[in-house]
C-alpha cells in the first residue's frame, strides 16, 4: 500500500482531483501566502423613503373676460397664433374682441359730456345776467327805503321795489340750481365715458405677468360671454410641488430646509428646493402632512404636471451591525452550509488566518452586512481570500 506524507495546500481545486499514489516522501515548506486586510466596521443603516409630488406653476393665473363680445384678434408669434407653451412678457395684449361694439358706447359718452358741459356755460351765463339784475334791484330798494323814511316816497312805491328784488333773488336762486342740475349730468357723463374707456381696456386682455401660456381658451370670431376664461397662464421660472410625508418625518423638515428633488422625467439632473410651507394638520383622509417646496427651474425643463420626487430619511435601525467587503466571502468546505470569512490573528509573532463562519444580513452597495460571527475591528481578508486556509500563516501587505 502506497503512502504519501506530501503537505498539500486545501483548495476547492484540489477536492476534486483524485490523490496519485507517491513512490517516495516529499517535504517542503510552504510560503505565507499574501493577502490585503481589513478591519470589521459598524453601520447604522438608515431608512430612506421616497415620496412623489406633483409639480406645478409657482405662480398660476386665469386671463378672463369681463366683457363679452366676438373675438377679433389673438397674439401672432411669428406665423401663427400664440399656443400652450409659448413665453409672453408682461403687459403683451393676448386677445382682442370687436372694439367697434365698445368705442360707439365712448363717442355717445363724450357726446354726453359735450352737452353737459354746454348746459353749464348757459347756466353760468344766466347766473351773471340774474345775478346783476338782483344787485341792482338790491340798491333800487335800499334806495326806496332812505326815501320812504324821509317820506319822500308814498308805500306803494317801496313795496314795488321791494318785490322787484325778490323777484330777481328768485330768478338768480332758480339759475343757481341750473348750474348744480348741469354740474350733476357732467358728473354723470364723466362716470359714463370713464366706464365706456374701461370697456375698451377690458375687451383687450393682457398678459399681468411674465409667464409661459398653459392654455388657450379661444379662437378667432367666437362670441364670448364675462367670465369665459381665455388663457392660463403659468410663472415656470420657478415651481412648485407639494408631497404628503409621515408624521414620524415631520419633526425632520423645517422651513427654509434646501432638500433635494429629482425627477424621472429629467434624467441625470438634480433640483434642490426650499421648503416654503408645512401644513399645520393632517390630511384627515390620508393621515399625511402637506410640505411644499420651492424649486428654483431657471433651465425650464421641469414642466408643470411632471412628477417630482424627494427622499427623506426616516430614522435609523435600532443598533449598529458589523459590516465587511463582499470580496471577504468565501465557499465554506464541500458539505459545509453557510458562508465563511479568514479572520486574521497573531500567533507567536506570525499572522494566521482563521477561517469563521458568519451569517450574512443585508447587501449595501459593495459591503455586506454580518448578523452573526464577527465583532468590530476584527482583520478579515479581503484579497487572497480564496487562496488561504484555515490556519495558515499569512503575510498582510497594505
């Protein structure tokens, strides 16, 4: 029967070749083999959560009509007629309707004015011709009445004085009120021609701010009534959305907080937006708690009705667990379930590697968490790691 004391190296290789049999006995003295380590850490995972929101206008405003009438005119940019997405600065005329139904309205208010403003020259007129008849009727009888103390002059004569004065007094009182009457339909004339100049403002519709048109309303030659919405209007220059957290989130998020907002719709780009809102109370149908944020969208590519995402953290686990590389792993011995991990000590001076089964957690990234087997600042081996075995000298290189 053959024998062989030959010192064989364990590899998984290895296990599968039959042993020859040896003539004669081989000795010799393996090399440390060379293996790169690395000391076990702790981690605290944390929970992240991703919550969605709409993203919309900051600013949103509806152009309406407060005239009614046909519309004669819509804003051209270049060869067509302005549509959704189209930027407009403030004060650009968006729409038009039929100004000859309004500007025969401002012609009968002047006409109006006109008139009024004859009937009180007239008026003023009469005033001084009444009023110098009164003052001379004045003097007549205060003239009668030296007179008629003097008794140079006979009672009949005083009391016809006396009723000239009144009657002129009269005729002044009732061209004095002339002029008021006539002061009144000015008045009223001016408000009829400030509104018929209104009137014309308001067939006209204007852009109230700079903003990018969401929605146009009207066409040419269709007869709207006040109130018919005609553009909507949107401010992109900034958006906004809104996202429903948790109340275990909440105390996290503070207002004036920068946070990070992404979207799938603009791959490869990050928004960060400042929380500018948290609601007081709690959706009573979903139990979540509205915060609003602020993006800042100076390149224009979110666009309202995008969906935005943002990623809070919602805590951390309840205690730290060992993590190691993944290269650390290895195949335990055929027969062997599990997994196994070389963990490095000094013995005698020399540096030898231990083998250590473990049980494995979760995977994070290019680390691998540990439940069972290993405690923090323990050396394992991350490269060579398959070419050891168990008690072997090793020579760590850094």
């Amino acid at each position: 029967m053959l024998k062989c004391t030959q010192w064989l190296s364990w590899s998984p290789l290895l296990l599968l070749l039959p042993l020859a049999g040896c003539r004669e006995e081989v000795k010799y003295a393996k090399a440390p083999t060379t293996v790169r380590v690395q000391a076990v850490e702790m981690y605290r995972a944390t929970q992240e959560q991703k919550y969605s929101g709409n993203i919309e206008p900051l600013t949103r405003v509806d152009v309406v009509f407060r005239q009614g009438g046909y519309v004669e005119e819509i804003l051209n940019v270049g060869t067509r007629l302005v549509q959704e997405g189209d930027p407009v600065t403030k004060g650009t005329v968006l729409v038009k309707l039929r100004q000859s139904d309004y500007t025969v309205k401002v012609d009968q208010a002047k006409s109006q004015l006109d008139q009024a403003k004859f009937a009180i020259a007239q008026s003023e007129e009469a005033v001084k011709g009444s009023r110098a008849l009164r003052d001379k009727a004045q003097l007549d009888w205060e003239r009668a009445g030296n007179l008629f103390g003097k008794q140079s002059l006979v009672k009949p004569d005083y009391d016809a004085a006396r009723a000239q004065l009144d009657g002129y007094q009269a005729q002044l009182d009732a061209n004095l009120a002339q002029v008021q009457l006539a002061q009144a339909r000015l008045a009223g004339a001016q408000a009829l021609l400030r509104e018929a100049d209104l009137a014309v403002q308001d067939s006209s519709l204007k852009a109230p701010l700079n903003a990018t048109v969401l929605k146009r309303a009207v066409e040419l030659g269709v007869l709207v009534a006040p109130g018919t919405p005609a553009f909507m209007l949107g401010d992109v220059s900034q958006v906004r959305t809104v996202v429903g957290v948790p109340d275990t989130v909440l105390p996290t998020i503070k207002i004036g907080m920068i946070l990070r907002v992404t979207s799938d719709a603009v791959p490869g780009s990050t928004y960060f937006g400042r929380v500018t809102r948290i609601a007081p109370s709690a959706d009573p149908r979903t139990r979540v708690f509205d915060v609003e944020l602020t993006v800042p969208n100076r390149d224009g590519r979110l666009k309202p009705g995008m969906i935005a995402s943002l990623t809070l953290s919602e805590g951390s686990s309840a205690e730290a667990v060992p993590v190691i590389p993944l290269a650390a792993v290895v195949q335990p011995p055929p027969g062997t379930p599990g997994y196994m991990v070389y963990v490095v000590k000094e013995q005698g001076g020399k540096d030898v590697a231990s083998a250590q089964m473990v049980q494995l957690g979760d995977a994070l990234g290019g680390r691998i968490s540990v439940r069972q087997g290993l405690h923090e600042g323990q050396r394992v081996v991350v490269t060579g790691a398959s070419l050891v075995h168990d008690g072997e000298t090793v020579e760590v290189v850094p």
